[in-house]
C-alpha cells in the first residue's frame, strides 16, 4: 500500500492516550518495533492466535462492526477457557484495499469489545491482500491455576455456559436448508456474527472447573479435546444440549420455529461458532459453578458426565443412546 | 480443511520435547487453549507481529525452507531492533491447499532459525485460504533497557549493520531492470530470502546505542521513523551506504556488476527487504559500538550523523548534497 494507505490505516487503529483504558500494563505501544508489556510479578501469561479468513470464517455480507467484534471475541474465548484475565493484543490486516467505511466499523466492534475487556491494541501490522485478520491475544493468569483440557475425571459433571447451536441455525438460514421467523433469524444471526467470549466465567471457574474449552467447532467436537487430553468418556444428553438453543426461548418459538428434533440436535451438538464453554467438575462443585455462574451473571448447565470409558455416549431425555451420527463443525468448509 | 488435514499439518508444527530446545520458560505449549509463558522475574515482554503474503512480501517461486525461514527472521529483526531476547512464537498460517513437500520445506526452514535463536513455537491457527503467514513474536528485555527509536540525539553517530541493497538487487534481477553474474545472483538472492536477523547485536547495543530500528522498507523510510520519534534530522553519506552491498566486496565484482552508481544508490538507500539495523550512538560510544560488532560477529558502519534541522541530507563520499530522490520501498507493491 502507499505511505497514505499507511497512514490512512494507522488513523482507524491508534487512539489517543485518553480513549485507552490504561492499565499500566503496557510500557510501549503501538509506534516502536516492538510493544513492551511489564506482567504483574509471578504471573504466567496466556498467548493465543486465531486467523479469520473471508468465506471461511465468516461471509462477506457481515457488518464490519460485528466482524471487528467476532475477530476479537475468538481470540478472547480462547482465554476465557484458560481463565485467563485479558491484558493486550495485536492485529495483523491483510486487506484487498483501502475502504475506510469498512475501516471505521471495523475498529469500531473491535475497540468496543476490547475497551469491554481491559484489552489494549499493542502493535500489528497491515499489508494489501486477500482479506485475512490476524489477531494474537495476551491475559494473565496466576501459576499453576489456568484451566486446561487435562483434568476432566471420571464421575465429573459435563457442564455448559450459555446458549449452543443458535449460531448454526443462523448459518443454515443463510444456506437455505431451513427458513426462520424474521424475529428468530435476527437472533440467531447476532450469535453468529457477534459471540459473547465468557471471560469473566473463564476467571470465576478457576479452582471449580476440572477441565475447560472454548465452543467454536461444536461442543462434540470440543469436548473430544478434553476426552483425549484427560483419557476419560463422556455421555452427553442430546436434549439437555437442544434446550441451550436460545431460540427455543423465545415465546411460542416452539411452534414458530418447526425445526425437526434432528437438526435442533445437530446445531447444538455439532453447531460451531458458538463460542460457549464447556468444562467439568466435580459432583461435589455443583454449588460452586452455579455461584460462578451467577457472579459473572453467565447462565451455566449440566449436560452429562464423564465417564471412565473412552469415546462419547449421546443419550436422549430418556437415557436411550441416539443413533444419529454428529460430525465436527469444520466452518465454511 | 478435514481433520485429516489438520492431523497432517499438526505434524509439522508439533516436535517431540527431545527436539526442542526448552528453555523453562514455556509451562504449556502447543495443544491446549492458549500457550502459558512464565516471564523472568521483572522482565519486560517484548511483543512483535508481521504478516506476510505472497507477491508481496515473496515470490511464489521461493524455496519453502527460505520462506520458513524468511517468515520468522522479519518477527527475529523486530526483536533484535528492540535489544531484546527471543523467547517463543505463535504461527498462523493460510493455505490454499496441503502441500506436504511445502509444509516440510516451510517447518524445516522455520524450526531451523528457531533453534538458532532459542525461541519455541508455543501456538497457532491453521486454516484454508489464501496463503498468509502471520507470525508474533515474544523476546524479554530488562525494564527501560529495550532500544526506542525516540533517543537519537544532534551530533549522534548513524550506523548500520551487516550489508544493504543487496536484496534489492536481487528483486531488480528478478524483474529484469538489470543483469548480475551467476555467482552474485545466488549471493544477492540468499540476502533477499534468507535475511539474518541481527539479533546478537541488538542485545550487546542495550546501554551503548540511543536509538534503533530495522531496515526492512529500505533505510532512508526506516531512519524516517527514528528522526520523527526523535525530533531530529540525518546527514547520510551515500557512498558510505553504498560501500555497505555485499556483492561489490566480491573478487573483481566491481567491474564484472557494471551498474550505474544512481541504482546501486537507491538499492542501499532505499532498497528494502535488509532486515539490518540502522541506530545511532553518541560519538563517544564509538568503540563500545565496535565492540558490540565483534561480540555479536556483525559488521558495523558509520554512514552519516544526526543533526538538529529536521529532514536528510544525503551527500556523497566528498560531501557533496545528491539531486537524486529516493522514495521509500513498498515491497512488491
């Protein structure tokens, strides 16, 4: 790009010092080679990266407001499950050319989310190309007490934050393999464009959860990830999960909606992009995620166990193991 | 991309512990949530992102293992501009398709230039998509140690590391503009895909320079970015700049290069894709400045002196002031 573009880019993603919520975390950022970052003493860091490519990860009718948001909101999912607390991040922008109303919203849902979080912009990088963002997040988090995907025992509740499969409901609308109520539609499309990473959750799970991850392939295709991290089982109650469908909520929305059990299953299970936790505890630390539950104002759900046996075990209400297969979300693929 | 694939490049980017170089300082790496890093007691964290893409930052002719290698040497230049300590990585990389014999080539040049320089790969994201690289870097410096590029001062030294300009005139060989030698074409092309980060020099200039920067967008654009944070002006001799390309010290290639002295100018002063630094020191530090050379077994040179009135001055060898324009390079652009 010309030294204008440069500049043109810089002015959407530098703030005066005012605009920042200054932390005093941050020693030197954006404008030097590199940004400096003094951790609190004795902390460890979390470091995650997440790339989001056009068509892949999301489509290219999205408000850029919502797709500043969302590259944010992936990122920070990623220290939610950790438990960490979030401190700062970089952007690096590939983009087909300069648009400044996509610049404008762009860093606008991103700023939003980021002020929302204490997380500062520390440095990044622009260049002309097919349109790819590239964020890598930094959060902090005492030694010893992240939260990882190894430590999921047999006997452990399976637990859930939030709402699952809206966001592949959004998606199958768009795809035309199923029609929503307008309303509905318009719900299921802010899930998917615009996810709520469950930071403070994340924080507030430390010392409760056993295991935690992040939703965004679909929870049987998450979980799969703390199975084999953990070497345990799980059984997992399908309607359980169908009952975190935020739209099967919405008043009369059971009648309205005229989805089949199958699909209502298939976006719960295997949904993607929901940007949800899911963990386990112990029997014993039910009292004690509700109350994290309730102290970072997230809702959370038991959906199954663990068990010694490897591989998944996917029931009904009844107890009854379903035959239907559940394949992993792979995005856009 | 399928599991399958996934299975596929984890495979590439996944090292048996043996392998690595584990420095201590990386409690959990790749394969769960976030990486978790355990800083030095009171050290500051040095933070760094480039993205790279294809026409742009490389041709798609380059060898895989000089573009692994490439892709990390340009984060490593940050680092080394900063004086800081190289501790880890994160990679996120776009393809348009698995390429075995590239992610190989890609890992193998990537890991290499890893080790030399101690710094573990700690996470990542892959994706489908147009091929994009997209590294962040982390280095530890001692608080109010790290090289700025705001301390240049009127009467400071300008000096530059290693060679200049033979990148370019690698690219202006590949473009056609002009011909070299068999012989300087593979020197010339080596600099062009197989930058050295000088990250040994940056470190042993903590306390001896006043200010810093790499020259990866051609040295009079990079010096620009120190004489605004510095509120200061250059004099840069041209000849000296240009005594600086590596391919004129070769036996008899002054004779057998035959390019006009106006384009061996530009490609010392404003050729690009360097990856040297360019910092100023007192006069006073002259021999400290040497002494970090021999240390770090980097070449350095005066090419010119900070002054007070703002904007450069170029002069030749008599110091006499140059008509010529130099703009800044912009890549492939």
């Amino acid at each position: 790009m010309s030294i204008g573009e440069f500049d043109l880019i810089a002015r959407y993603f530098t703030r005066p010092a005012v605009a920042r919520q200054t932390p005093g975390r941050v020693a030197l950022g954006v404008g030097d080679d590199c940004a400096l970052l003094q951790p609190s003493p004795g902390m460890q860091l979390a470091i995650s990266t997440d790339m989001l490519v056009e068509g892949r990860h999301f489509l290219s009718t999205v408000d850029p407001v919502r797709l500043g948001h969302k590259a944010l909101a992936v990122n920070l999912s990623d220290l939610a499950a950790c438990g960490a607390k979030p401190m700062a991040f970089t952007l690096s922008l590939a983009l087909p050319s300069v648009d400044e109303a996509w610049l404008e919203g762009f860093s606008r849902g991103m700023f939003a989310l980021a002020d929302e979080h204490g997380c500062e912009l520390v440095g990044g990088d622009t260049t002309r190309g097919p349109l790819n963002i590239s964020i890598t997040v930094f959060g902090e988090v005492p030694p010893g007490a992240a939260l990882l995907r190894s430590g999921a025992k047999a006997g452990d509740d399976l637990w859930v934050s939030g709402t699952l499969g809206d966001a592949r409901l959004a998606l199958e609308a768009f795809r035309g393999t199923l029609s929503l109520p307008a309303q509905a539609f318009v719900l299921a499309r802010a899930r998917m464009e615009a996810p709520s990473p469950r930071v403070a959750l994340g924080q507030a799970l430390r010392g409760v959860a056993s295991a935690a991850t992040d939703v965004s392939d679909g929870l049987l295709g998450d979980l799969s990830h703390i199975l084999r991290a953990s070497g345990v089982g799980a059984r997992v109650d399908a309607d359980a999960a169908v009952e975190r469908i935020a739209l099967r909520s919405m008043p009369a929305s059971d009648i309205d909606l005229n989805i089949d059990i199958d699909m209502l299953r298939l976006c719960a299970l295997s949904g993607g992009d929901d940007y949800e936790l899911v963990f386990t505890a112990p029997v014993g630390a039910r009292e004690a995620v509700e109350r994290a539950g309730r102290d970072s104002q997230t809702a959370v759900a038991r959906i199954g166990r663990i068990e010694a046996e490897p591989g998944v075990r996917i029931v009904d209400a009844d107890g009854a193991a379903l035959a239907q297969r559940f394949t992993s979300f792979d995005h856009f693929g």
